[in-house]
C-alpha cells in the first residue's frame, strides 16, 4: 500500500507513541505522522496487534484521512 504526502507535501513516517487517555493511562500506539507539520493520523492501539498490522493499519487509517481533505488525487 502507498502512503500519501501529508497536505503540506512531505513524506510522513509510522511512529510508536504513547496516548493518554481521558481517563489518565496511557497507552501504546501506532500513527502516521509528518515530521514537518506536525499532522497527526488517527491512533491504532498496539493492543492485540503485531508491528507490521498496526503499521499497516496505520497507514490505512492516514490514507483514508489524507483521501477525505484530498480526494482527487492519485494513490
């Protein structure tokens, strides 16, 4: 699967991070993210996932975000 540009253009990068939640724990988790601006894709929780499925899912979940503010441009 190809990962789209970020809207401002650069190339982003699927990163492990940490989430906290609403109720103060903190979590592990998979997101697209552009080391320019800063834009963040959705979260994919690491919970029940391997590396490779929650890059992928990562990367799924940016591509349909990136496709909504984009969505006539190419794959």
């Amino acid at each position: 699967m190809k990962k789209r540009k970020c809207t401002c253009g650069a190339e982003a990068e699927a990163r492990l991070q940490t989430s906290r939640l609403p109720d103060g724990r903190d979590v592990a988790v998979w997101r697209v993210v552009c080391p320019v601006c800063g834009q963040l894709g959705p979260a994919i929780p690491v919970e029940g996932r391997d590396e490779e499925t929650g890059k992928a899912e990562a990367l799924a979940a940016w591509n349909a975000m990136i496709a909504k503010v984009r969505p006539l441009e190419d794959e």
